[in-house]
C-alpha cells in the first residue's frame, strides 16, 4: 500500500531512539522528509544518518521542549526547510517511582516535558496547517492512559492528559483538513520497558535472566492475544497509517496497539 507522504515534511519529537526512532525510520521510508528531533546530538545524528543511508530524506533539530524558548527554536529550525506537514509528538520520560516518592515536584516536571511539551510544538506548527488546509498530529499515548498501575502516578496522569488533550483538539481542528489522533501502545520492548522489567522481575519472582523473566512479565504483566511485547515499529506503522490520505476520515480517535490487552494486573 502506498500511503502517498511523499513531498510531506514531518517532525517526529524525541526521535533519536526508541518509538520515536522506529517512527522516524518509517515515515522516511514511506517517503517523507524527517525532521529528526533528540537532545543528544550524536545519537540524533546517528538517526538521521542512518535514514538517509536508506536512502530517505531526513535532517536534524536538538532542543529540549519543556523550555519555551527552546521549544520554539525547534520548531523554527523544523521549518527552515519548509511547513511541517506532520507532527508526531513523541518525547516523554518517565521515573519508576511510588506514591511517596513521587513528590509534586516530581508531578509539575513530568507534566510539563510529558504534556506542556506537546502543547508547545502544536501551538507553534499547527496553525500553519489549518491555513495550508492539511496536517496530521500525532500523539503517542499509551494504555496506562486508563488501566494505570498503582506506580509512577505522575507518568500515568500525563498520558491520560495526553490522550483528552489530541481528541480535544481534534475538535478545534474540525472542517479543517487536520486531524489529531492518538496511538496507544501497550509494553512495547524499548529499551526502558526491558530494564524497567529487569529491574522488578526477580523480587516478583519471575526468575534472574531475561529469558526467564520476559514470558512471566508478560502473563503477569500485559496478559494479550499475542501473547508477547510489542514491536517499536508496529508502532510505527499505527502512524504511519494515520499520517496518510487513507485516514482522512480518522480524527479524535485512540487507536490502541497492545495486542488486545486483557487486563491491567500491577
């Protein structure tokens, strides 16, 4: 299937690894220039280099979003080579804390890098494409959304936020030709979720090695008809799919990519 991005320009945020990094790739190699977008120039780099040795288009832009002005040096060096078509709005973090540890410093932080950060890369590239009559955002979200686990409560209310704040958009951007749309992973094996795993495995005994510990995190974990994690670029085909002329008719939707996850069982 051809999802006709090319001559489309899209900025996928928190992009130098990880889902961002599968996203990237796969925008690049349906046809679209990338803006690359990382903190860490190297591995950012590293990205774009390796898109462009596929032979797609990609450059690069570092800055952290959860700065104002830094924010919008991004998005003005994004479009130094003409209008974002595309925004993904990936970049997030998360620390594996508890209730009590989780103090509201730890919850204003969080917010503001997993929430207010979108808000600033929407606020200052979409009003471009409500006026050019086209335009896809993206926001990746995730199942804790609304099945939370009794930790790290502050990442879990962010990305309930993040999903109400795509649908509430999509209302704003009605009879534009722009949709907002969400893709809601579930335990996707990146790089964090195989430490965070790692990390818990044993005390909850589901063995010492990964080879032991992955098909009991699973069944205790993310109990789902496949049965398994996910895969950063089944990710990344979820947006693709949304980015393309096929999902015009898609706006304010949640699509879920977790495997048809039974149930929430921390």
């Amino acid at each position: 299937m051809d999802l006709n991005l090319n001559g489309r320009r899209a900025l996928v945020t928190g992009s130098s690894a990880g889902l961002g990094e599968a996203t990237a790739k796969l925008l690049a190699a349906e046809g679209a220039a990338v803006v690359v977008h990382g903190r860490d120039k190297d591995r950012t780099e590293k990205v774009a280099q390796d898109i462009r040795n596929a032979g797609g288009t990609a450059t690069t832009v570092l800055g952290d979003l959860a700065d104002d002005e830094a924010a919008a040096q991004v998005a003005r060096a994004a479009t130094a080579d003409g209008p974002i078509d595309i925004l993904v709005n990936n970049a997030g973090f998360y620390r594996h804390l508890s209730w009590a540890e989780a103090a509201p410093d730890e919850w204003r932080d969080t917010y503001n890098v997993n929430v207010v950060s979108g808000v600033r890369m929407i606020q200052h590239l979409v009003p471009a494409m409500r006026e050019r009559g086209w335009g896809r955002v993206i926001t990746i979200g995730g199942g804790l959304a609304s099945q939370p686990m009794n930790t790290h409560p502050q990442y879990n209310a962010t990305l309930a936020a993040r999903h109400n704040l795509a649908v509430s958009l999509a209302r704003d951007l009605k009879g534009t030709g722009v949709t907002s749309n969400v893709v809601s992973p579930g335990a996707i094996l990146v790089e964090a979720t195989k430490d965070l795993v790692t990390e818990i495995g044993p005390a909850r005994g589901w063995g010492n090695t990964w080879e032991e510990i992955q098909p009991n995190a699973v069944n205790a974990l993310i109990p789902n008809d496949q049965e398994r994690f996910g895969d950063p670029d089944e990710i990344a085909g979820a947006v693709a799919y949304l980015c393309s002329d096929y999902a015009q008719y898609i706006s304010g939707a949640t699509i879920r990519v977790d495997g048809g996850l039974i149930r929430s069982a921390f």
